[in-house]
C-alpha cells in the first residue's frame, strides 16, 4: 500500500511514549506508526530533522468573532493565527452577533464557516435567560457543548437566573453534551467596581480589584452544587484563582463531574504586571497573584486542572487603549503564542513534554468527547500534528500576529 504522505525521522509522542521514527498518512488519518525503516512508502515525504511531533494542539477556548463582530476577527484571520501556532482545531464561543442561541443560528454559523477555516473547528452554543427551550434543537445542530455566561462580559449576555439554571441544567444532562460556565458572581463585581469608581480609580490593577476571586469562587461553588443534583457535565471556563482549584479539587473528590480549564495568561502574568503592560492585560476574570499561579501549576500536576486554552478574545486598537480603564474591552488575543508559551513553560521546568500533550490535546478531546479522533497520535487519528524545534529561541512579537488585531499582552517575552 502507498500512503498519501510520510514524515520520517522524528521523535513521535504517542499516548505509550516517545517513539523515534515517523508515521504514515492517508485520506487525512494516521495509518501506520513506525520506525523510518518500519513506515509504508507514500507519495510524499516530510524530514521531520529530529523534531518533536505533537499531537495537534487543541484550543478548546477562542473568539473568532464570526459573525457580527468581524471588526474584531473572523474565522480566516483567527483560524491562520491558530495555524501558524501549531493549533489544529479550535471550540469557538457564542458571544457573537447574533448570539449562538437557537438551531438555525448555530446553521448559519456553521454554513458561513465551512471551507474557510483553516483549521477544524467546534461551535459552542449559549444558555441566557431566554432560550431554555432551545436546549434540545441546539444539540440536534451540531453544538459540541453548551455555555452560561455567568458575569458581565463582551456582548453582555442576559445569565439565567439560578432557577433557570436548574432549570437547564436538567435538559443538558440528557444531551450528554458539557455545559461551560464563565464564573464570575456579576453582583459582587458591580458592588467592588462601584467603589473602586468612588475612589476615582482609573488604572488598569483597578480592574482586577473589581473582579476578586471570591466572585469566582462563589460562582463555581454554586455551579457544583448545581452540576451535582442534576448530573449535568460541568466544565469552569478560564480559570483563575487558588480558590477556584481548591473548589474543584474538592468537586472531583466528591465524584462530581467537573472539569476545568486555565489559560496561559493565568499561569504567567499576576496583577501586578499590568500597570507596567497597561489594557492588553485587561481579562475576564482578571490576573491574580503568584498564590494563584502557584495554586494552578499545582492543579495542572494532580489533574484538578484538565487543560490549558486560550480564551483568545480579540478587540480592536481602539478598544484596548482607551486610557480609563472601565472604558477599555475585556480580552486579549493569545491563539498564536499558545504553544510557543507553554513550550516555554517547559522549558523553564514547570511541564513535561508528555504534560504538554496531555493538557494542550489530550484532556480537551477527551472533555469534548473527540478523544479517538484527535488528542493523540495514533493509528486512526485524524492526521492532527504540529512539529516543534526545541532548541530553537523566539520572541512574542505582534508584528508577527495573523490575527486582524496586531496586539497582545505577551510582547518581547521569550
Ligand atoms: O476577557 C474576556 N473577553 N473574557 C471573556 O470571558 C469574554 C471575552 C470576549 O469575548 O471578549
Ligand atoms: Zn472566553
């Protein structure tokens, strides 16, 4: 038999280890795993020069802004950007125009995607306070999980009240999809951020004050207690705080099926670097402290933490420079740097090699129910790879951005 495609002499990470030599690819998928000598003979051959061959880097977490929002991003600039960083497939969030809230939007969205992504990609679908009976068709469509925006955020969308809540809930379950929470308690947030306006604070740290960790906490206590009685697969988008890895931990232990997730700003930058950064640093939920970074490293090593993904949330120039802080839109843009952040990561010892895989795709295509598709190399696997030099040095420069919006808030970091 004559495969499509061979990459030879390569140093393989496969779910039983690092394999020296290469594998085979035909129709899309990988058919033979193998030593050089040991491969099938194809049409067209890649020297791997003794790279690293990942599986293909998943970022269960971006805003790709289509449609409505495309002054932002759209799928071609995001979906390049996740490209050129070694991403293969991408979950994208329903904070769009319209909002991913019925059936024949999420059509429309998945119709205005198809041939142009460049990558492959899920939708999420979104639950406010006005489409619970829209739960059922938003699984028939196609949605790879569901989403509450729990606190304010770009686009505003309304959160179910609890009862609505429980009330969800109760028809997620027998869907069998994950349903996602932005856990932010939105009451908490207006009382800090009032004060902090009193106070005539205009900063950007301001803004971390306004969102402190018991808003998070509170949020994903509740989300337990709520995932708990129904059965529903809860998952803690974007994670940020000790205390959220704590509650979580706790969630597990108790056989509660929940799943969460952190970005690599979260692991990286802590409050105190955004007067010096300035608005690109502006996250919901915002930066903590070094007992936060701590706190999740510990969380990725027992499992507490599944995974890492971006919430790559582009805004225009314009929206992430304005001078007051309150003024300034929420998010930063990170698809691109991804996987060169957290290879630096491992480098400077917080990760193995086999941890990275394990966190950047094997955990989110397990959460998201494409584990045997993608996640690992493996004979059957989608062909999803990405191939990196480890001895090769970078620097973050927006310069180098695909993205529509040239601006993140990792520039100059090796
Ligand atoms: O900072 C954020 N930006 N956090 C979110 O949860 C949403 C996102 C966006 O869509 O801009
Ligand atoms: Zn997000």
């Amino acid at each position: 038999m004559e495969a499509a495609l061979r990459i030879t002499n390569c140093r393989v990470m496969t779910p039983q280890g690092v394999i020296r030599g290469g594998l085979a690819i035909d129709k899309g998928k990988i058919v033979a795993i193998a030593t050089d000598a040991g491969l099938p003979s194809a049409h067209e051959s890649i020297d791997g020069g003794g790279r690293h061959l990942l599986p293909g880097v998943i970022d269960g977490h971006v805003h790709f802004r289509e449609p409505g929002l495309t002054h932002k991003e759209d799928f071609e600039t995001g979906s390049r950007a996740a490209a050129r960083g070694g991403v293969t497939t991408v979950l994208d969030m329903p904070n769009t125009l319209p909002p991913v809230e019925t059936a024949d939007i999420l059509r429309d969205k998945a119709s205005l995607l198809a041939q142009r992504s460049l990558v492959d990609y899920g939708l999420i679908a979104v639950v406010t306070d006005r489409n619970l009976d829209r739960i059922p068709e938003l699984a028939g469509a196609g949605a790879i999980a569901y989403k509450i925006f729990l606190g304010p955020t770009t686009g505003d969308l309304p959160s179910p009240d609890d009862g609505q809540i429980v009330e969800a809930l109760g028809k997620i379950a027998p869907t069998g999809l994950p349903i996602g929470v932005h856990a932010e308690n939105p009451q908490i947030i207006a009382a800090a951020t009032a004060r902090l306006k009193l106070l005539g604070r205009t900063d950007p740290k301001a803004h971390a004050e306004a969102r402190p960790a018991l808003a998070e906490a509170e949020s994903i206590q509740r989300m337990i207690l709520f995932a708990q009685a129904s059965g529903a697969r809860l998952h803690i988008f974007h994670m940020s705080s000790k205390e959220g890895v704590e509650l979580v931990r706790r969630g597990k232990a108790d056989g509660v099926n929940v799943t969460a997730e952190t970005c690599p700003h979260y692991l990286i930058l802590t409050a105190e670097d955004m007067a010096r950064l300035g608005p690109t640093t502006k996250i919901n939920p915002p930066l903590r402290g070094p007992e936060d970074i701590e706190a999740l490293w510990a969380g990725i090593h027992d499992g507490t933490v599944d995974f890492v993904a971006t919430d790559h949330a582009p805004h225009t120039a314009e929206e992430k420079t304005h001078p007051l802080i309150w003024e300034n839109a929420s998010g930063a843009s990170s698809v691109q740097f991804f996987l060169p952040l957290m290879l630096e990561q491992v480098a400077r010892g917080c990760l193995t090699l086999a941890d990275l895989a394990r966190v950047t795709a094997e955990a989110p295509a397990r959460m998201y129910g494409l584990y045997g598709r993608k996640g690992a190399i493996a004979v059957g696997s989608d062909a999803d790879l990405t191939l990196v030099d480890l001895d090769r040095r970078d620097t973050v420069r927006a310069a180098d951005m695909e993205n529509k919006v040239r601006l993140t808030p990792f520039e100059g970091t090796e």
